[in-house]
C-alpha cells in the first residue's frame, strides 16, 4: 500500500473516512500523535483516532519541560536519564527550536538548604551537564551550571527569602511553549505527510485487523481494515487490551498569576522536607504566569476524563514554596489548578514515585501493539520502538525512521525566529511567531481568509488580560481540527487554565467557530 497524498488538515469526526490503512493509531497524545509521524514518514498509510481531541488527556497537563533525565539519574536509572538527554536534544535544536527554549534554574542554598545537601544538589546539576554533553547538546543551546552568590541569586530571583540565602547552583534544561501547542504541531505534521488524523473518533472494538469507530458528533459508525494496530491511549490503553497493567499517578500543578512573584524569570527549586532529590517547582510562563507543581500520588479506581486537583495537594505545594520565597503565597493567589494523570507500568513498587519512568512496547494475542509508560520528552523515540514492533509484528514493508532529523511544522533556527519576531511590526505577529515559528504567516493568512478581516484586528488579543490573539482561533478551526468551544480554549490556546479567563473566552471562541462554518 502507498502513502496517500497530503491532506493538510486534522478533521473532527469520520466523514470521508479511508476504509484500507496500513495501522490505525488510538490516542492523539504526544506518543500517538507521534507514532502518526513516524509511520507515515515510513511510508506507511495510516489512521490516527482519538476519542476526544488532540492532548486531551495527560500530554497537556505536563510541567511543560524538556527534561534531561536529572532526576533519573538521581536515582540510578543511567539509562533513561541519557534516553531523555538525548530527545531533549533532538526535541530542542532539530525538530522543535520553535517550541523549546532554555530555562534557567535555580536551587536556593537557604537556611533550610544543610551544606551536604547543597553540596549533593551541585553535585546534580553536575550530572545534568554530562549528560548534556554525552548527548550532544550545544552548550550554546544549554549553558553549563554555575555556582551562584547571595547578591547574584538576589538579582536573578527578587522574590526569594533572603534571610540565611548563601546563594544557589543555576542549572538549565528546556522548556515548552506549551506541551498542547507540541501534541497539536506533531499531529498537523503528520497530517501534512498524508495522515489521516481524526479527533472525535471513538473506538468502539479493535483487533489486530479491523477497527469499528463512532462519530462522536453525529454518531455515525464505520469500520475500518489494517494491516496493524497501535494502542498509545495513555492510562486507558487497558480499556483496549485486558493484560495491560498501569499504575497511574497524579501529578498536580497550580496556576498563579505574574505579579504574584514580580521580576522572577527563572524557575525555583523549592525543596521538599525530608527529601534529598525531590522538589516543588516554581515554573515562569512565556505569557508571564507561574505554575507550580508537581505531586505524585496514586491514583485508584476507574480512570476519569479529566483529572481533578485535591484541596491536599493544593495545600501541600502552597506549604513547600512558601518556605522558599518572602511573601507567602495564599489560596486566593491561586487562580487555576490543573492535574494529569502518568500512565506508568504496575511494578508492584509501594509508591508510584519510585517507579520507573521507563517505556514499554507489549503485542497482544490479538496482535494489537501497546505503547505505555515514559514521558513527554522521550514521546519520539517512545513512537519509534512502537512502530518498529509494530512494523515487524505485521511483516509491513517499510522505510527506516526518520524522526530524529524530521523538523516539525514551522520549525526553523532559534536565531532567526528571535530576529523575526524582534523586527515583527505588531505585538501579536511576534506571539505568532513564538507559537507558530515559520508557520506565522500561515497561521495569519488562514486566519485573513476564514474571517474576512484585516491582519490588525486578527492581531489583537481577543480579551482585556488575554494575551491570545484572535488569528490563533481561527487557525485552530481551520488547520488544527478544533471542532468547539473547549478544543479551542482547554488545547489549541491554554485560556482554559484560568477559569476566570475562560470565561471571558467562550463567547469569542463561539463567534470564531460560528464565522468559520459560515453562520455569521
């Protein structure tokens, strides 16, 4: 079977459905959504599904960081630290400058910091810069970690307590623009190289051969033929195959807004009471909020939707940061809270903080491939062993990958997308070009065209104290599959982790989707 022509589109819903592919993917996560691209840059024909949307689940509800395996190697596990160093790599300086950044990092040597576990901190960051050098990562993509001094750390981290600081070890590691907008590019790339790619598309039964889907729009049933199937549905990839084993856990953050900690622009390790390589994370936004997060716990019984924070947790990271900075931080400074769930292998193991982020490619009697366990930033390699099983499990006829060197959707050059968004003639051509890169212009002129307006009025953000302009909307209907309200505001744009700011959204998301399909 050949690779169809490029479609250029994620569609919601099963019109037009192919009724052959060589592998049908279920879930449009960062790992499904990347067995999309690996696959059909293969050469493979291939249906991606996913039952609500593209990041629906776990994929957006990330630290949004490029990890380098720090904490892995922490714990001995050398060989998913170096994996992780490695995508991290990958992910950074060939496949998506546009979406990544450095983050600078600190750990505060406070009075509640002993000299050994500075000392053992320092001897971290240390690690973290080897294993960016074993991977091959440009210094000048991730600077080398130093020793920082009181007056230096004061400079860098203002709202810091200052009583007892001896100073901090600065370190880096990467960053997402946003882990959704990361889901949503893999996806529309894959799309470009001619996969189908369905949102709204529930699986009803799969087996090796043959899969029935339901429109979960208009109900509508069909069935399609391959030759193979790949189950990369996260914590409900057992809902498919019975002899999968997860452990979920939850991992929750919090949202704060930015003049809750004024002029920090680097991420705080705030260290946990009685752990030695655990800590709160106090993460800077680009559109200038802060999260916090994550815990780790447990999590029993029937998997929901959508994960919910607990008042605990809530209260728990509030308690571990404020031992870090001068103002306390309260409940109301809180403005949103979001949590997602791990889909990690059940290795008997007490505590699911110590189980191994490892990833794990299981085949079914009934010849499904299974993708589960590992993280956002090991999601292409992740995609790799599953269709390299999948691929030999079947006896397809296939290219070799090519992901590693396979740029994404607007992806170019850190530096020259610096210099276009510093030249942009409006504020909101240069939000375009941080969360589009190349794809800027495309994103506005598609926006030009649904709409019939004027580039300025589509460059404006779309609320007071919203800094998503109204061009980003339409190109989420348009090219990106949104198909409603929460696609737009809860994935496609992140509005939707404020509640208070989502509320102000919706009548705008509405009136984008109501031009679009020719209602206005």
């Amino acid at each position: 079977m050949t690779a169809h022509q490029p479609h250029t589109r994620i569609t919601p819903g099963l019109a037009d459905l192919p009724t052959e592919v060589d592998m049908v993917v279920i879930g449009l996560g960062v790992t499904g959504a990347g067995v999309a691209l690996d696959a059909v840059s293969r050469g493979l024909t291939v249906l991606a599904v996913d039952a609500h949307d593209l990041a629906f689940g776990t994929s957006r509800f990330s630290s949004k960081l490029v990890h380098g395996g720090l904490r892995y190697l922490a714990s001995g596990q050398v060989g998913i630290a170096h994996e992780s160093a490695v995508e991290r790599g990958i992910l950074m300086e060939t496949t998506a400058p546009h979406l990544t950044r450095p983050l600078p990092s600190l750990i505060p040597l406070s009075a509640g910091v002993s000299r050994p576990m500075g000392a053992l901190a320092g001897a971290g960051f240390l690690g973290g810069d080897l294993l960016r050098r074993a991977a091959g990562t440009s210094a000048d993509t991730l600077p080398r970690p130093r020793r920082l001094s009181a007056a230096e750390t004061r400079r860098l981290a203002p709202p810091l307590r200052t009583d007892g600081l001896r100073g901090a070890y600065l370190g880096w590691d990467g960053q997402l623009e946003d882990d959704a907008r990361l889901v949503t590019t893999i996806a529309r790339t894959a799309a470009d190289r001619g996969a189908h790619v369905r949102t709204h598309a529930r699986v009803v039964s799969a087996a090796g051969q043959e899969v029935v889907l339901k429109d979960e729009l208009t109900g509508a049933t069909a069935t399609v033929t391959t030759r193979t199937v790949v189950n990369a549905a996260g914590v409900w990839a057992g809902d498919l195959v019975d002899d999968v084993r997860l452990r979920p856990s939850r991992g929750t953050h919090l949202v704060l807004r930015a003049g809750t900690l004024p002029g920090l622009d680097v991420a705080v390790f705030a260290p946990i009471p009685g752990e030695t390589n655990r800590f709160v994370l106090v993460l800077p936004q680009p559109d200038g909020q802060f999260y916090v997060g994550l815990t780790d716990e447990p999590v029993d019984g029937p998997i929901p939707d959508v994960a919910e924070p607990t008042e605990v947790e809530i209260g728990f990271l509030l308690d571990v940061v404020a031992a870090s900075f001068a103002r306390p931080l309260r409940r109301e400074d809180v403005v949103g809270a979001f949590a997602g769930l791990r889909p990690l292998l059940d290795s008997g193991d007490d505590s699911t903080a110590d189980l191994s982020r490892k990833h794990a490619v299981l085949t079914s009697p009934t010849g499904i491939v299974t993708i589960v366990g590992g993280k956002l930033t090991t999601y292409r390699r992740m995609a790799e062993d599953a269709v390299d099983a999948a691929v030999g499990h079947a006896r397809l006829t296939a290219g070799p990958c090519v992901t590693a060197t396979l740029p994404l959707a607007g992806a170019a050059p850190r530096e020259t997308l610096a210099d276009r968004a510093a030249k942009a003639g409006h504020p909101g051509e240069a939000r375009l070009v941080r969360r589009y890169g190349a794809d800027a212009d495309l994103a506005l002129e598609a926006a030009v065209r649904a709409s019939g307006w004027d580039q300025d009025q589509l460059l404006a953000p779309i609320a007071e104290g919203i800094s998503t302009v109204w061009a980003e909307l339409f190109f989420g209907v348009t090219h990106e599959g949104a198909a409603d309200v929460a696609d737009l505001l809860d994935r496609r744009t992140r509005i939707g982790l404020i509640p208070e700011d989502r509320a102000l959204a919706v009548p705008v998301a509405e009136k984008v989707l109501e031009i679009v399909r020719g209602e206005r």
